[in-house]
C-alpha cells in the first residue's frame, strides 16, 4: 500500500472543511491542502482573525492548531490534485432542480466536473476518495471517466469513505468517530489503496472501528444510516400527534420505549421537524434509487418519512394559529431559532423557513432572532421560500432582532424553532411583563419548562402534548 503524504480535498464546505483540519491536526507529517471554487469561502478560511466560513464549536481551536504547518487552504484546484497522492472529493450533491429525477435525484454535475478535473491534470497515480454522499454506484461511473481521460502511466482507485458527523457536533464526531467507513473494490489494488487510507485514520482511530466493505455496500450504507436516523424522527413525531390527542407526553413515551436497549434511548426527540443538508436529501436520493430499480413498495416506504415530516411542520404551524383564536393577521410573533438545530449556523431545509413562509401567508409580524444565522442569510432563505413576492415586501412584515429579548418585546406570541440553549436562561419574567397579553409560546423543541413558564401567565403550547396542560 502507498504510505500517503499529501492529501487534497476538493470542497471546503461544511464537510471537507472540518473533516481534512481534522486529519492535519492529527497526521503532523501529512501534508493536508483543502481547495475550492470560492474565493470567498476560501479567504474565510485563511482569515487572519480565523472568521471561518462555518460555525462549527471547537473548529477555530483545530485551524489554529494546524494551518501554515501542514494545513492549507486554497483555490488553486489544479495544483493541489497535482501534489497530492490521496484526493477527498467532497463538494455538494443537492437534489435536482430540473431534469429526469428533478426532487428526488442527486445532482451529480460537480462530482463529476471535479472527477474529470482529476482526471485532466494529474500526472501521477492517485487514490481518489468520495467524500460527498453519493448515489450507490456512482464510484463505477467515477472510474469510468478518469479512465477514459487519465495520462498515460497514472493509475486511479477509487474508494468510498462517507462522513458520519453531525453538524453542531461534527468536531467531536471526528475527533471519536463511532466508525469509519471505508469502501473498495476487492481486488487487491482495491484493498492496498482501502489499506492507505485506513493507515490514516488509525494515527487516532482505533483499528476496530475502521470498517474496511465493499465499495457498494459503503454507499448505500450511508443512505441507509440516513433514512434509518431520520426514520426514527418520524416515528417520534407520528406519536406526539397520537400524544397531543390523548393526553400522553411525547418525552414519557419515547423515554419508556428508548429504555428498552434493543431501542436505545438517543435520537428520539420530537420536534417541529428534521431539517439540514443531509436528512431530505439522502432520503429522496434514496426513495429515487428504489424506484430506478423497480421497487415501488420500498420506495414508498421510504418517501413516507419525509412526507411525515412535512405534515409535522404544517401540523405545528396549524396548531400556532388555531391556539391563537384562528387568526394571527397583524399579529406580532417572535421566532427563536432560525438554524436547523442548535450550535449550528447552517439554515438548510431548516423548520423555521417553512413557518416563517406560512406565517407570511397569513400576514403575520414576524420577529426573527438566532444567535449564529448572518442576517443575509435570513433574506436568502426567506426569498427562496417565497419567490412569489418581492423582498422589500418580505422586509415590511419581517424584522431581524439582535437578541432574544428584542425579538419578544410587544409580540403575543414566542415560537421556538430551534432548541439554542441560551433560550433557556431567558429571563421569562421579564418577557411576560414586555408581551401582549395573552401571552403565548409555543415550544417546538421540547426546550422549555412548560409548568414554570405556566406559572409566570403564559399559555404554553408543546409539541407532543396537549394544549394548556402541564
Ligand atoms: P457544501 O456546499 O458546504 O460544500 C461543498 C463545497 O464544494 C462548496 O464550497 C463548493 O464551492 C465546492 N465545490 C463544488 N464543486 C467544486 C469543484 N469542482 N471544485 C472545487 N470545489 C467545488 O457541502 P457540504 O455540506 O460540505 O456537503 C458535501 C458533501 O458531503 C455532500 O455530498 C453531503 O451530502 C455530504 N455530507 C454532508 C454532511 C453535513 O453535515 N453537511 C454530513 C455528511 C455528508
Ligand atoms: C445528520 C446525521 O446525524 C449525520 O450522521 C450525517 O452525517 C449528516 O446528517 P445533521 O443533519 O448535521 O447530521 O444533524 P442531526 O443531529 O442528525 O439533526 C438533523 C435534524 O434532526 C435536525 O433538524 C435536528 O433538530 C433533528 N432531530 C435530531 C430531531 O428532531 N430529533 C432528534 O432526536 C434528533
């Protein structure tokens, strides 16, 4: 097997970002350079104040600790494939726009456009690694095409190692990983290549987790992981309906069912609905991979989990205007928390745009404030979400609030969107006294403690349990 010494990434998103300063921080003799298309995003990254592009916790410790030793962050793509022996293709697969497969499939283009990149400057052989969350067999059609354009005398294997860290946490995901996963052909090319890479992981990851399958089965075991994690949410969510109706609590439920250890009692959280780049995605992926293959039941079974949550959000937007006398026209309501979840800046597919765009449609006044979310970030989504209207018009019923307790003042109503932690030590008392009365919340992440904020005068509202009881 090759003893790697230079790696490249190409994609320095939320993903090649921390996944490669993680690898230099813990492989001082490799050379680790993480390349991209954006200017912008790159010049982040070398920011001498260390403004990183992401807000990961714990990220700017590792940057610091490796960048200008054996860390290095560039938009010289070509020059980076050049050098390096083991390349990480890990730039974005969002779901199609437009085209066969448009909602469900993974857009392939910049796998592909990076693959043939490879493929057109390398003048030497390389392990070349998908990162990026991919289709099963996509590492086929990779082959295919640096095959087809590579130089004479270069040589590629190509491996599949997706990335199971959450973000909010995705700094201690990799620091202890519950595995790594890494895919090869089973020929012995494929193995000694598979061999090079774990070599790099073991300099901190016990050998035991590093989990060397089939180049296939590692693929699909990332969609798989995906569905199954974000099944179990659904499944969560399907039963606070059933406890909202009946009088059960959703944490009791899911707390008795997770003690039996055959459950386990983690990721059993109901919420106002899973958001993030990855859930949605890699489930339609999924659902689209199924009904390619002819399996209809499979892909239906599937295609369920992302309908649920969709019900989920509608559901508790519903639930927020019936409480409120079936009208919130001209109602002022404060939402906290505009992130997909908590420790995290990224917005994508986040509950708090598909609330927002609702609201809109029933003329609300909408207070939005999240600690980590850019205020341009905020309009981005907000006019994707709402193409039908201008932005200035979105503006006149929006407003974006440097804390939580601006946010709350002269509202009736406080949403929680996302479970920030600071949202706890809210002075409540001090927010009832400034709220219109009477005053409600309605807490989409189980966050609160409904019975205290019961007490000061509020009518509380939780998801998966019923209305104004505690
Ligand atoms: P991202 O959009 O944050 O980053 C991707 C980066 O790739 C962008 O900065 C883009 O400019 C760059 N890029 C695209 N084409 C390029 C090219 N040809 N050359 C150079 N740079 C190029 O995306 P992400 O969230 O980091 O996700 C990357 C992949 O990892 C996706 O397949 C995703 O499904 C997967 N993934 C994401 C997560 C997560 O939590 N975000 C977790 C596991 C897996
Ligand atoms: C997910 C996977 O966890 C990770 O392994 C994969 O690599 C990428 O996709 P991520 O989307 O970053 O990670 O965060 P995650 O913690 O999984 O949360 C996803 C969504 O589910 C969030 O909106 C979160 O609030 C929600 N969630 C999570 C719940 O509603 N309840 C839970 O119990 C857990």
């Amino acid at each position: 097997p090759v003893q790697v010494t230079k790696i490249c990434c190409i994609g320095a998103g939320y993903v090649g970002g921390p996944t490669c300063a993680v690898i230099a921080l813990k492989c001082p003799h490799i050379q680790v350079t993480i390349v991209d298309l954006s200017q912008p995003r790159i010049d982040a990254w070398n920011s001498e104040d260390f403004e990183l592009p992401i807000y990961e916790p714990g990220l700017v410790d590792v940057v610091k600790g490796c960048r200008g030793r054996n860390l290095f962050f560039s938009t010289d793509v070509d020059k980076g494939i050049k050098e390096a022996d083991l390349i990480f293709v890990s730039v974005n697969t969002p779901t199609k726009k437009s085209g066969v497969g448009a909602g469900y499939a993974a857009d392939l283009n910049y796998v592909e456009l990076a693959t043939r990149q490879i493929a057109s400057v390398a003048e030497s052989s390389k392990i070349v690694v998908e990162k990026s969350t991919v289709p099963c067999r996509t590492a086929e059609s990779m082959r295919t095409i640096l095959e087809a354009n590579s130089k004479p005398g270069c040589r590629f294997d190509i491996l599949s190692n997706p990335e199971f860290l959450a973000e909010g946490t995705a700094i201690s995901d990799l620091f202890t990983p519950d595995r790594v996963l890494i895919g090869s052909l089973q020929t012995q090319e494929g193995k000694d290549a598979c061999q090079s890479l774990a070599e790099v992981y073991s300099n901190w990851v016990p050998r035991e987790r590093i989990l060397t399958v089939g180049l296939w089965s590692s693929e699909l075991s990332k969609l798989a992981a995906n569905a199954m994690l974000a099944q179990r949410i659904s499944s969560v969510n399907a039963l606070s309906a059933i406890c909202e109706a009946t009088g059960a609590n959703i944490d009791e439920v899911a707390g008795a069912v997770g003690f039996d250890s055959r459950v386990g009692p983690k990721f059993l959280k109901a919420s106002v609905g899973f958001g993030g780049s990855c859930f949605q995605k890699d489930i339609l992926n999924l659902v689209y991979l199924s009904e390619s293959l002819h399996l209809p039941e499979v892909a239906a079974y599937w295609r369920q989990v992302v309908d649920l949550n969709e019900y989920q959000k509608r559901r508790f937007g519903k639930r927020i205007v019936d409480t409120m006398f079936n009208t919130i026209t001209g109602k002022r309501i404060a939402v906290l928390g505009f992130a997909f979840k908590a420790d995290t800046g990224d917005t994508r597919e986040s509950a708090a745009i598909t609330l927002i765009r609702d609201f809109l449609s029933e003329r609300a006044r909408i207070n939005v404030y999240d600690p980590k979310v850019p205020e341009s970030q905020i309009w981005l989504d907000l006019e994707e979400a709402r193409p039908d209207i201008k932005l200035d018009a979105i503006q006149k019923q929006v407003s974006i609030c440097q804390s939580a307790m601006e946010a709350c003042a002269d509202a009736e109503a406080i949403v929680i969107a996302t479970e920030w932690k600071e949202f706890k030590e809210i002075d409540w008392e001090a927010v009832y006294a400034n709220m219109k009365k009477p005053a409600f919340v309605f807490d989409g992440r189980l966050l609160l403690d409904a019975a205290a904020l019961t007490k000061i005068g509020f009518k509380v509202t939780t998801i998966g349990r019923p209305s104004h009881i505690v």
